[in-house]
C-alpha cells in the first residue's frame, strides 16, 4: 500500500519532449535505457523516461557528457499526469527537507559508481515510496536553454507517445 502523497503534489497537462538514443526509437516509452544505466533521479533497476518541456531542452539534455552531439531520435509526448513532485518549486523542496544542490550535484555518477546510488537517486526512491509519479526538475543540462524544466517519469500510465503516421512501429 502506498502512502498517501504529502503535500505538495502538482499535476501536468501538455506536451513534452524526449530525444533519446536511436537504440530505443523501436520502443520510447520503455524507460529502459535509464534502467540499465542509472539517471541522476533513477538508479540503476528503475525505469525512467527523461523528458523535457520544450523541443530545445530535450536537444540540451541529450548529450551532456562532454563529447561532440551524437545522433538522436526526438519524440513528443500528449501527457495528462498527476503525482508530480515540483522540485523548481522551493516551498515544496522545503517541505520534503531536500536541498535544491543534493538534486543538482554535477558528481551523481561518481557517487553512483562509489555508494551504489546518489543522493539525488536516494531522494528519488523516497518521493516514489511516497506516491509520486515523476519529478518537474530544473535543466541542469550546460549550455540549456534558460529556465528550462524537465519531468521525470517513474510510472507513466497516462502518457501518450505522438506518432500518427507509425513512424516508429
């Protein structure tokens, strides 16, 4: 049994954004990339979709890792979600007793690699156990647009992949 979502939980209705690996375009609401690697909100064994709120911010957050930009496959999504945890939002990180650096520290892969999970992945897992369905996140992405946001996804039952002409069947 879930635990009744504190407040504050915020809900989402539009379009978002995604540009993920070529490898995945066959399947872009599987989150499995994010599950055998491991995401700044998502340790390794969650599923995680990492979406944007502009077509911009998708592209930003694409390849962050400081190589030159591969190839990537860009999708959008119809969302209609509730559950959301607002992390750009600092009332709510307040009331959660989060710090607003655990959720953007630039070192959540050596964290990961030295303690299993990041900070940021723990923070994750208690929101999850909580009830919440994903996390509205800052861009920490460098060279983003400014003032972009993403959402991240743990469960995604109300999100539509757009592709009316079945380009990625």
């Amino acid at each position: 049994m879930r635990a009744a979502l504190p407040d504050p939980a915020t809900s989402y209705q539009g379009p978002l954004y995604r540009a993920l690996n070529p490898i995945w375009a066959r399947d872009p609401l599987s989150g499995e990339g994010a599950k055998r690697h491991g995401g700044r909100f998502n340790a390794k064994g969650r599923a995680a979709l990492y979406t944007a709120m502009t077509v911009m911010g998708a592209v930003a957050e694409a390849n962050q890792i400081g190589r030159p930009f591969e190839p990537v496959t860009l999708v959008s999504y119809d969302a209609d979600l509730a559950n959301l945890f607002d992390a750009t939002n600092p009332a709510h990180l307040t009331a959660h007793g989060i710090k607003a650096a655990d959720l953007a520290a630039d070192d959540w892969r050596l964290q990961m690699l030295a303690h299993g999970s990041s900070t940021a992945q723990d923070i994750s897992e208690t929101l999850i156990a909580a009830g919440y369905t994903g996390l509205i996140a800052p861009s920490y992405a460098k060279g983003g647009p400014p003032n972009a946001r993403n959402l991240v996804l743990w469960h995604w039952p109300n999100l539509k992949l757009i592709d009316t002409e079945h380009r990625l069947q």
